[in-house]
C-alpha cells in the first residue's frame, strides 16, 4: 500500500477511531479507553528503522515529561509491517522502548488497521485528541530533524494551544519521515 491508498482520512474534528488489545513493549496491552482519564492523547505513529523516527525519540519523551502534570498522554503506535520490516519486530520495540527510557507506552498495531483508520501515512505522524476524544491537530511534530534547527514546534504548540485556549492555532501540517510499511 503506498501513501494514496490509505483506506481512511480522519477529519479534524472526527471522533479518535478506536483500538483496543494491542500489546505495548512493556507487555500490557492498551485500549483507547485505557486513557479516558486524560485531558489530552497525543498519538504518533513511529517505528524502529526509521532515522527520522530516531531524532524524535528524545522529543516526545520531553513532550510526555513536561505536560503530564497537566493530563496529557503520548502514545507510540508502530504500525509497520514486522515481516517486511525485520526492525519493527516486538522484541526490537521492547529493546528500543527499554533502550530509550520511553516514559509513554509503545503499542504494536500488528495488522496496520489502526494506523489505516487514523489515515496515518509515515512515521512519526502526530494526532492529537482533546478530552472528548476529537481530533484537532494532526500532521508533524515539527519542522527539522535536527533539533537545533527546529522553528516550528508543531506538536507542542498543538497540545499548548489546546491546553490553554481550547482550540489549536494550526491544526494540521505536512508529516515527514518514513513511509509506513503495509
């Protein structure tokens, strides 16, 4: 499956598409509900082979430490394909969420059907979920693979934004990275 044929665009404002039972690299197994507590669910489709998904890592955990106080909860979903892509394999998503300190929960989404439903296209695509559970804002996390280059802080202004205004600024962006693999 290649970029235009995802099968599903969720549209801004839309209901978060459900998941349930999928197991995390730390071996519990999450739902959509698991997070009916928080006030903000950020979800980001990753993997583990993608260098551009590496510069993030460092990021979302800082995302997740700065804003959990406030009810806010990152969610990493590898969606890709374990047979066509050896590194997304379980035992590489506990050693890479163990390796990384990941503060959130590492889901696998074995047959790619929540990443289809999200209309997610590459990792990292960011989507983010106010407490009623409607998308508004999905798109990059920001602007540069390079940290020390970045401008444009998408995702953190998104869930800042919504946070303290309730309604994002710029709701959607262009996502760049790795094409998820089908």
């Amino acid at each position: 499956m290649t970029r235009t044929q995802v099968h599903h665009r969720l549209e801004l404002g839309g209901a978060a598409p459900g998941f349930r039972d999928l197991l995390a690299a730390d071996g519990k197994r999450y739902s959509l509900a698991s997070f009916d507590d928080k006030a903000v669910l950020v979800v980001v489709f990753i993997s583990n082979g993608c260098p551009t998904v590496r510069g993030y890592d460092g990021r979302l955990i800082a995302l997740q430490d700065d804003y959990s106080d406030r009810q806010v909860q990152v969610v990493a979903i590898n969606s890709n394909n374990p047979h066509l892509s050896p590194a997304d394999t379980y035992p590489e998503m506990v050693t890479r969420a163990s390796e990384g300190a990941y503060n959130f929960p590492y889901l696998q989404d074995q047959d790619s059907g929540v990443a289809k439903r999200f209309g997610a296209v590459s990792t990292p695509h960011a989507f983010v979920f106010d407490q009623g559970r409607r998308l508004r804002y999905r798109g990059r996390i920001d602007d540069s693979r390079d940290s020390s280059k970045v401008e444009s802080d998408d995702l953190r202004n998104a869930v800042a934004d919504l946070l303290d205004r309730g309604s994002v600024r710029i709701s959607e962006t262009q996502p760049f990275g790795c094409a998820i693999v089908w």
